[in-house]
C-alpha cells in the first residue's frame, strides 16, 4: 500500500507550483522579447494586477489564477495588435 504523508503531499504540490510559476514567468518574458514589449512589461502588468485584485478582496485562489492569466495576457496577440497596444499611451496623450 502506497501511503504519502500530508507534509510530503503538500510539499510536492508547492514545489510544483513554484515551477509552474516560474514556467509562466519565463514565457512571459520570451513573449516580451518577441512581441517587442519593454523588458519587464508582464511582470510590472503582473504586479499592478495582483494589487488590484488584492485590493478588490480576491481570495488566495482567485489571485493565483489571476496571476497567470497576468502574465500571459499578451501571448496570442499579433504583432499588429501588440503595435496598437504600444500606441495606446500616446493616444490617451493625444486625447489629453
């Protein structure tokens, strides 16, 4: 009989989290690359996010899950598409 310890369990879920979590961080920061973002452009939008939801009262789950969404928000966007979200600054500037 195979028998798992609560603590092992919980251990092995974390550390797979943690490499998730890094999986996620590292595609985001190749769709940066590629997409010609800023370097760093999904992490910050990660970080002013995760305040939002923090502020909003998000439970410890719903904030997990809005964090990878976060940091993939750009993948699937075309390179046209991304030029227009480039742009938006100096159109809210404009419209100023």
């Amino acid at each position: 009989m195979f028998f798992v310890s609560f603590v092992c369990l919980r251990a092995l879920v974390m550390a797979l989290n943690v490499r998730f979590s890094a999986i996620l961080s590292g595609l985001s920061y190749a769709l940066d690359l590629t997409e010609g973002h800023p370097r760093g452009h999904a992490s910050r939008s990660c970080l002013i996010g995760m305040r939002v939801g923090r502020v909003l009262g998000l439970s410890a789950d719903d904030r997990s899950h809005l964090f990878c969404a976060l940091l993939l928000k750009d993948a699937g966007c075309s390179s046209n598409s991304a030029r227009v979200f480039q742009l938006h600054p100096y159109y809210t500037y404009q419209i100023l």
